[in-house]
C-alpha cells in the first residue's frame, strides 16, 4: 500500500509529474541514509540504488535530513567565500557543450592571452579585502603540455597568492602527475576538475577526452596532496538518473572531494546547449542534500546558476547542506551575484565567512605573512 504520495516539478517545470513513495513520513531513504552517515561516518560503497534512493526522497525531508547531517559534519553558519578569475579566457580547443570559452562555438568571446602577475594579483588582493579566503585561477585550456611557459607563471602566481595568506585553487584542464606535483610544491590548496554529468551521458556533452581522463587527473592531484574540488553541472539535458549517477561516481571515489561544486548551467547563446530551461530551485536543493548525505565532509559549493535564485531559494540551498559560494562579478565569464547583495545576504541569514585552513606547519607561516602584510 502507499502510505505517501507528493508531487513535484521534474526537469520541465511546467510538467508536474506525480511520484509515488513508498516510504511512511517517518523513514524515508533520506531519513534512514543521514542517521546511518551521522553514525558510521563517511563511506565510500554507496550503491547507486542508495543514492537514488536519497534523492528521490520527499523534497522537505531530503532539506531536514540534510540539514541534520550538515550540522553534525559543519558549522551550519560558516560559508566559504571563493572568488574564481579566469586567468586565460577563450580559444579552448575542447567541445564541452555549455561551455562558451570552446574555440567551437560562435558566443562572440574574444580568445585572451594569460593574465599578467600584477593584474592577477591585484584582482587577488580585492578579492581578499572583500572577505574571500581561496581565490581560483580558471585557465580555458584542454590540459597544460607543452605550456610551460605559462605553466610556470602559474606556478609563481599561486606562490605569491598563498603567501597573501589565501587558499589557492587552481582550473587549468587535464593535468600529468609532474604538474600535479610542481603545484603542491608551489602551495597549491586545491585542483578544480569537475566530472560535470553521469559516465553515461558525458559523451553527450563532450567527445574531446573521456571520463576517465577526466578521473586519470583526479588521481594524479589527490596523489600529489592536493585538495580535490569536483562536481557537475545540471540543466545539460540529463536525465535525474545521470545526476544520481554523477554523485555515486564522486562518493564512491577512494576518498571523497574536499570541494564538491553543484552548477545550474548558465545558458549561452552560440553553445549547443543555448536552448536549454533554467534549472529549478528545487532540483538544486535535491543534488545539494544529496550530495551532502553522501558525501558528508565536503564543501558542497553552490556555484553557477546562482545569479538566479533568490535570497529565500539560497537560503534553503544552505539549509539542505551547501557551504561554500563564489563571489565576484563574474564566474568565468558569466555574470554571478552582486558583493554587496551576498554581504546583505549574509547578515540577513546569521552566515559566517569561512575563515581559510592550511595544513598545521603551514599555518603560522601564513598567520606571519598576513599579519606583516597588514
Ligand atoms: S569547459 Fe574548460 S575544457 Fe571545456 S571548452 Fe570550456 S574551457 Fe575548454
């Protein structure tokens, strides 16, 4: 017998399509996974069923016990504020389909040469002053060989950028294990490589290098000590399947993510995915306290897409479990949430800034470093 039925919006919101649970109020998969999470701590053998089963569990309670878990894991209040540049604009030689930095596709993006140091570390010094502790470095290339030149000066930017006393992430495509390496020694927090859909559905969305290239350079930045930052992006066209696909694939990884970025594709006219709807709040809130119950240490950033929800609709966002943002003018190269805006958010919603975490020997370095600068 069905002991409860609710309804809610599918990946076209004007279609609302009736799901039946057959879950009683007081245990459903959500309510069962978090209790087993806040019980045995963070596991690596989730079965897709499980997953599956935590996402299509009734939306408040997927919000309630995400939230619980959020709280056992974190300080509910602390929000990471992360400023990402994109270092080197355009021109990339890859096909990735929402992407309007692909040489492929007439956006009308100009192609840039790499941003010099001063003007990178000026941009970095703002984003400081304005309350951000880890600044991400984008760079539109498919992987760094045979740029060693503008690898090098990365190299030199991230040294400069950690010695601000800032976390230092860097976005650069796919990486070899030497690169991995040369970026831990130069101080690097975090490598950003997103897994961006399903094993299943990537070929949809790129054909230029394969998914497990893609989980190839996560092993090599996991390998060298570097933080691991990986995600996906929803509103592709993928089906709710391929997003639980996405986050199995992410929690069953030997160790999961430190950083787990959830993107709302921002549509841009000349990219094939230019016609695609606006992602709903609420699927946002499902792959957020999904991700959360399964992945319960990580930062799970609410990322691109954003600039569109409101401050309540954020504000549940970071009820079910997000805990780190981007801030600045603009994400890459689309628009993201006004400063001002997020610091009025910020107070409105009682949320902290993240202060930044280093490894213990490093810290007090750092502490040094900030304080002279002042
Ligand atoms: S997402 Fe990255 S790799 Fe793909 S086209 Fe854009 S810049 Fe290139």
């Amino acid at each position: 017998m069905l002991k409860l039925r609710f309804v809610r919006p599918r990946l076209t919101p004007s279609i609302l399509v009736l799901r039946y649970c057959s879950y009683s109020s007081s245990s459903s998969a959500a309510a069962v996974q978090a209790e087993r999470t806040i019980n045995e701590g963070p596991r690596n053998n989730w079965t897709r069923e499980e997953i599956k089963s935590i996402y299509d569990s009734p939306i408040l309670d997927l919000i309630f016990y995400g939230a619980k878990v959020h709280r056992h894991a974190h300080n509910f209040r602390e929000v990471q504020q992360c400023t990402l540049l994109s270092i080197k604009t355009g021109g990339c030689s890859e096909d990735c389909a929402y992407c309007p930095q692909s040489s492929r596709y007439d956006t009308g993006l100009k192609a840039q040469k790499l941003m010099n140091k001063e003007a990178v570390l000026q941009k970095a010094k703002k984003a400081k002053e304005a309350g951000s502790t880890r600044f991400c470095m984008g760079a539109a290339w498919r992987d760094t060989v045979g740029r060693k030149t503008n690898f090098n000066q990365i190299l030199e930017y991230v040294k400069e950028i950690r010695d601000m006393g800032m976390e230092v992430c860097c976005t650069l495509g796919m990486l070899e294990k030497q690169q991995a390496l040369e970026l831990k020694k130069a101080g690097l927090t975090a490598y950003n490589h997103n897994l961006d859909t399903s094993r299943e559905y990537y070929p949809s969305i790129i054909t230029t290098r394969s998914y497990d290239e893609r989980l190839q350079t996560l092993q090599f930045v996991r390998e060298a000590g570097i933080n691991v930052c990986s995600g996906g992006i929803i509103g592709l066209g993928e089906a709710e399947e391929d997003r639980v696909g996405l986050l199995h694939t992410l929690a069953t990884l030997p160790t999961h993510p430190e950083s787990v970025p959830i993107n709302a594709l921002v549509a841009v006219k000349g990219t094939p995915l230019e016609d695609q709807k606006p992602v709903e709040i609420w699927e946002m809130i499902r792959m957020i306290a999904t991700a959360r119950m399964v992945m319960p240490n990580a930062m799970v950033r609410l990322s691109a897409g954003r600039v569109r929800f409101s401050i309540p609709e954020q504000a549940l966002c970071f009820l079910a479990g997000a805990n780190s943002i981007f801030t600045g003018e603009k994400l890459l190269t689309t628009p993201n949430n006004n400063f001002d805006a997020d610091q009025l958010m910020f107070k409105m919603l009682g949320l902290i800034p993240k202060a930044p975490s280093f490894p213990h020997d490093e810290a007090d370095d750092c502490h040094e470093v900030a304080s002279s600068s002042g």
